[in-house]
C-alpha cells in the first residue's frame, strides 16, 4: 500500500510504498495567511476537475474544509508557498500519483 509523506519546508511529495521511496515530486503549498492543514490524513475522493486544477484532484479528510493534491495551469508556482491550502503539482506529476494512489491512502503533511 502507498503513502504520501508532504514536507512543506522542503516543499516536496514523496510518495512511499511499504517502507521505500518511490518517488519525490516538487510541490507548492499554502502562503502563510492560508496554509496547508499540517497532520494525518487520507484520501477521501479523487476527481477529474477543470483546467485550473490540472484536471486531477485527490481530495483529504481534513474536517474544516476541502483541501486536496491536484495539479495545477500555473508551472510556475511550484516550489513556492502560494495556495490557499492545497497541495499543489505539475499537471503531469498529478496525473501519475492520481493513477497511482487511491481512496483511503494516508497522507501525512508536517
């Protein structure tokens, strides 16, 4: 079974299964006056949404909103702290961890 492991000072997803590093992807996170829900989650929906979310979205458990992993129509923000909360990738990136992942994978962000 896979994991997510989110570093939002490293700015990185790595993905984990069993024990073993899979694969790292550059991300972007939440600005300081939004930032992404530190914690263990899970994923508890996956979608294809429109353009602006790079049509792969991977929705958490996180109680007091709807926050996600999705990709995005803006390459130039990755790497850097901009969301409003979400776990934001390269369009291609979430294309593979969304086929790759599925409902009830946990999700660990610190």
């Amino acid at each position: 079974m896979y994991r997510i492991d989110i570093n939002t000072k490293k700015l990185k997803l790595l993905l984990i299964k069993e024990g073993t590093l899979i694969k790292e992807y550059p991300i972007a996170v939440g600005k300081p006056s939004t930032p992404t829900p530190l914690g263990h989650w899970q994923i508890i929906k996956k979608g294809l949404w429109g353009q602006q979310f790079g049509g792969h979205f991977m929705q958490l458990s996180v109680p007091w909103g709807t926050y996600g992993i999705h990709g995005t129509n803006k390459p130039n923000s990755i790497s850097k702290y901009v969301t409003h909360g979400c776990i934001r990738m390269y369009k291609n990136n979430a294309a593979e961890l969304y086929n790759k992942v599925s409902i009830g994978t946990p999700v660990n962000i610190y």
